[in-house]
C-alpha cells in the first residue's frame, strides 16, 4: 500500500479572515471570566499610573493606550486567536 502524502491546508489570508473577525463573537464558556480579569488588573495599572504620575499628555496617553491594550486583548480572545 502507498504512502499518501500528507495533505496541507493553505492558511487564510487576512481578507478571507474579514467577515470572521468583523462580526459579533457572543462570549463563550470561560471567556466572560477572563474579560473580568483583565478589566480588574487593567484598573489597578490605571490607577497607579494616575496616582504615581504627574498629570500630562503622557499620563493621558498611558492610560488611552492601556484601553486599547485591554480592548486588543479582548480581541484576542473573542477571535481564539484567528489574527
């Protein structure tokens, strides 16, 4: 009997990922947990920064960069890691 050749899956490209990635993914098993927890330690990071940084641009765009990093993350979990 011959040997087959192993088939492979070509991966999707990133505009095959689009519908996928863009449409509503309703939270999961343990997913909810795990957007507590990060929302819980992004908030204690936030609040750290305010209390241990002068008020500035910067301390400003630390924290709107901490909510995009938390809003990322979240992605990433919503999307089981597709991106």
């Amino acid at each position: 009997m011959p040997d087959q050749a192993p088939t492979f899956e070509r991966p999707k490209s990133l505009a095959e990922k689009l519908p996928e990635i863009f449409k509503y993914h309703a939270p999961t098993g343990d997913q909810p947990k795990k957007y507590v927890m990060l929302r819980e330690k992004a908030l204690e990071l936030a609040q750290l920064i305010v209390s241990e940084t002068p008020q500035c641009a910067d301390q400003t765009a630390a924290i709107r960069l901490l909510r995009e990093a938390v809003m990322t993350a979240n992605a990433a979990i919503s999307l089981n890691g597709l991106v």
